[in-house]
C-alpha cells in the first residue's frame, strides 16, 4: 500500500472541506429527507390515471364556483409555483380572504392542510374553498347539480369511481381533486441532490446558510421531507411581531380547537419552492426572503441575524426550489341547456 505523505492528509482535508464534507451533509440528513422522484403512494388516496385526470379538470374548471369564474387554480396556479401572488386570495365578487393562499405543491407531504390545519387532508381541504363565502361560493347541491348537467362528466366519473352506483357526488369531487393535487411534486431542488450525496449541488455560500438554518434552530420547526408542515407552533415565541404581520384578529389555530394554548399557533408552512410563493406568512404582508428570515429570527428564535447571515440562509433556502410539475391545459366538457348560469352576486 502507497503511503501518503503528512501533506498529502491535510490536501485531502481541505479538499473535503471544500466539498462540504465537514459534517454538514450528515447533520442535514438528520433533518431532512429528499422528496421522492414520484408521487407519494397512500393508502387512503385510490389513485388511478382515469381518477387523477378528472382530478385535473375538476382543479381547472370554474364551473365549481357560483360564479363560473373562480377555480382551484385561480389561487394555486401551477404555473407560479402553486400560489396567486397575492397578500390574501381575491374571490367572489372581489372579497378578499383573510388568509394568504398556501401553495398546493408538495402539500401531500403535509400533515394537515390550511394555516391552522382544520383540513385533515388534500381531499376535507378542496370542499372549503367551494363552500367558502369569499371564494367559490358555492353548495354542495349546486355543484352535482351542475356536473350531472354537463355531458361530457358523467362517463368520467364512472371510469373514477366504478364501483358506485351513483359517481356524481360532492366526496367524489373531492377525491378526484386530491388524486390529482397529490401528483404536484416538485423533486430535483438542488438541495436534494446534496442530501443525495451530490457535493457540487450546493454552493460555499448555500451550505453556510443551511449550517446557519441548522445551527440557529430554524430546522426545529421546518424539517422533514417537506421543510415544514408537520406541526404546528406560536408565531412569536420570543417577540410578538409587528400587527400587520400577525394581526390580533386571527388568533390562528384557537379558533379551530378554542384551547388558550393555540392562540396565534399555526402550522409551520414548507419551505419547499419557498422563492416562488412570495408573499410570506399568513397575512402575507411580507414580500421579501430576507425580510421573512429577519422576522422569524427575532419572533422565534430571539435573536437578531447579521446581515451576512440573512444572506446566506436566504442562499439556502433558494435551493429548496425544485422541478416544476409541468400540466398541460386541459380541455373541458361544455355545459348544456341546463347547466346552472352563474351568480355573479
């Protein structure tokens, strides 16, 4: 066997020091997990292509609004990484909700849905938006109503859900929009190619800031598979923030559960594509990462982030962004004579 000399040992310590090699892959992967190449399989959801592909149209179709013009994806556009670039959502007749809308990417990955997790899955989460006043504004009745008038759903539906008698249903509404939402996955971040293995993924500067997201306790509250989402937590554990940011009026997760405990506790959101899905937190008054970092380093953590520092984790967090699910358009059945016209009012 070669021996290497005494110079050779510190070339290859530098070397994989420069490679990251230095204990930070090791502890990341005590944090976090990459997301699968595929959509997740889960028992409750009965995926199969026909059902996912009604799923689809049913996500684009804004016949599911008494309006006829809100759908699923009016305020989670896939093609602005799940979101609609706005502080609250605008709905029916041009109220706004008073929540920012979370994105709809990779949320199958999280332990509930909603800012204060009253949705205990993708499918309890698309009935809410139908039948929320300031969104679709629609009813349950109303909206079998209007897809039994449309032709071209009813042999759909039987190919999603053959074994029921009758397939038009709001649950099976519901079950085909969540077959669907569960296959918008975004893998392939940089970031999950380094917790592969992948040293070149991350930059100098991008694994200082993930040391730093490590190190100060961001990866407590915003770990997993899905940097966030699994749990839920105060929102100024050590400073209240500013009002507009977390307003007094909504007092988060205590109004689904009224124990004292939860008041201003919300679910951790995921990090995931954190760089597309501007603004941040649930009022959605903050439009920049580095403000978003700021905040969150004195409301929960105590402590006040350099400058440096801020860049830096906002350089990590930038690598959470992964491959796009890329969805094609799809074409919609036309209504009939007796489709329900819309109600604009």
């Amino acid at each position: 066997m070669r021996r290497l000399l005494p110079g050779c040992f510190l070339v290859l310590m530098l070397t994989a020091l420069a490679w990251g090699d230095d204990g930070t892959l090791k502890k990341a992967r005590g944090y976090f997990s990459p997301l699968p190449a595929s959509p997740p399989k889960i028992a409750k959801i009965q995926t199969s292509p026909v059902k996912v592909e009604l799923g689809k149209m049913l996500y684009f179709d804004p016949r599911l609004s008494a309006s006829n013009l809100i759908s699923c994806a009016s305020c989670h556009n896939l093609g602005l990484g799940g979101v609609d670039l706005q502080e609250t959502s605008v709905g029916h007749g041009w109220q706004k909700g008073p929540r920012n809308a979370p994105t709809v990417l990779n949320a199958v990955f999280n332990a509930a849905q909603f800012w204060d997790g009253r949705a205990k899955d993708l499918e309890a989460q698309a009935k809410g938006p139908v039948q929320a006043g300031v969104e679709m504004n629609n009813k349950p009745e109303r909206v079998v109503a209007t897809l039994k008038s449309i032709p071209g759903y009813a042999p759909l539906f039987k190919k999603a859900f053959p074994a029921d008698s009758d397939p038009v249903t709001f649950d099976n509404v519901a079950r085909a929009i969540e077959a669907f939402e569960a296959t918008l996955i975004t893998p392939g971040a940089p970031f999950d190619r380094y917790l592969k293995g992948d040293q070149k993924a991350l930059t100098a500067s991008e694994k200082s800031g993930l040391k730093l997201f490590m190190d100060k306790g961001c990866a407590a509250c915003h770990g997993g598979v899905n940097l966030g989402g699994a749990g839920y937590f105060p929102f100024g554990v050590k400073e209240t923030p500013a009002s507009e940011v977390r307003p007094a009026s909504d007092v988060g997760r205590y109004a689904v559960t009224k124990t004292e405990s939860d008041r201003y506790v919300y679910k951790a959101p995921s990090l995931r594509n954190i760089a597309l899905t501007a603004p941040y937190f649930h009022s959605g008054k903050v439009w920049g990462l580095e403000q978003a970092v700021t905040i969150m380093g004195s409301s929960q953590l105590g402590i006040s982030l350099k400058p440096g520092e801020e860049k830096e984790i906002v350089a990590f967090l930038r690598t959470l962004t992964g491959k796009q699910p890329r969805v094609m358009f799809p074409i919609l059945p036309p209504s009939s004579d007796s489709t329900p016209k819309p109600l604009l009012m």
